[in-house]
C-alpha cells in the first residue's frame, strides 16, 4: 500500500500540514510575497493613473499607460494566485483580535479583495473597450464601438473602484501600525519576509 505522504514532494506536504498551524506566528513565504507584491502593484498602478496624463502626448504618455496596463493584466495575475495560494495552502493563523475588532477587521480584508478585484475587471474591460495598443506590439482585443462617453464611464468606474481601494488599504495599513506599535502586539512580524 501506498502512502500519500511519501508521494507527495516534501514542500505540499509541509504547507498542508502547517497550514491549520494555530500556533504559527507567521504567514508562509508563499502568502507574504504575494501580499508584499500586491502592495507594490497597487501603489505603483495608482501612482500612474494619477500622473499618467501629465506626461506629453507622444510615446512617453503612450508608454506610460502600456505599463499601466501591463502592471494590471500582472495584478489580475497575481490576485488570482494569491486566492487559490489562500484558499488551499495558505497558512492559516490565528486571529489577532476578537470581537468587533475581528469582524472589522474581516470587512476589511474582503473590502480589499472585492475592491481589488473590481479594479482589475475594470481595467481590463477600459483597455477591451479601447482596444488599447500596448506598447505598439500588441492590441488588447477590442470590443464596442469605443463611444467616448462610454469610455469615459467605464474609465469613471476604474478610478472610483481604485481610490476607494487606496483609502480601504491605508485604513488597514495604519490599522496593522497601530497594533504593532500602539497596542505592541507584533502584528506586522506576521507578514515579515
């Protein structure tokens, strides 16, 4: 007879079996990365989308905005893995508060996602409904007629969804600085690489 333990490589089983581990004091490698990755994402995508139109028109702009859309086809990437990594193998801690607290902190963290997600399913469908050229190398496949009032709805959305992201995470943000340097119970060691 088989054992699954010894068919599985070392690593899978390591993760599955740690990841109920309610005495860990960190996140794993895989779930810190991810997190710290989305972070630089998210900060440099809404630096662009506010800075983007003051560059010149001409290839620099147009440049601007292909990395713009390039970084968000990267982030729709990586929300997705960060979801599965979270959902199978992700290791899971025990909460840091109770309570309200905790329930606030829940909201918080299901805001970020859906918010997140709402960002990237924009984004996508302005460059879609664009046909947006990337770098002059490739079209993102267009679709509609490119009404300009329609764009400009969709571009709307994009923003309202991206700054109200902004302002969700930095809420959390100084939230995880209050626990750790207010209340000094270490939160942020959890999500140290």
């Amino acid at each position: 007879m088989i054992q699954i333990k010894d068919s599985l490589p070392s690593t899978v089983l390591r993760t599955a079996m740690t990841r109920f581990d309610m005495t860990a004091k960190r996140y794993d490698a895989t779930t810190v990365w991810l997190h710290w990755i989305t972070v630089a994402l998210v900060v440099a995508l809404w630096v662009i989308g506010q800075t983007g139109d003051l560059f010149p028109r001409g290839p620099l702009r147009t440049g601007v905005w292909s990395t713009h859309v390039m970084l968000g086809f990267l982030t729709a990437f990586v929300l997705v893995t960060r979801v599965a990594w979270r959902a199978h193998f992700g290791r899971v801690l025990a909460p840091a508060d109770s309570g309200i607290l905790y329930m606030i902190a829940k909201l918080t963290h299901h805001a970020l996602y859906v918010l997140l997600g709402l960002v990237v399913v924009a984004g996508i469908v302005d460059a879609s409904y664009r046909g947006f050229n990337i770098f002059g190398l490739w079209s993102v496949p267009q679709f509609g007629s490119g009404d300009v009032a329609t764009r400009r709805s969709i571009n709307d959305w994009h923003e309202l969804a991206a700054n109200l992201l902004i302002v969700v995470a930095v809420v959390h943000a100084l939230a995880a600085l209050g626990h750790h340097y207010v209340w000094r119970d270490r939160l942020l060691d959890r999500m140290r690489p």
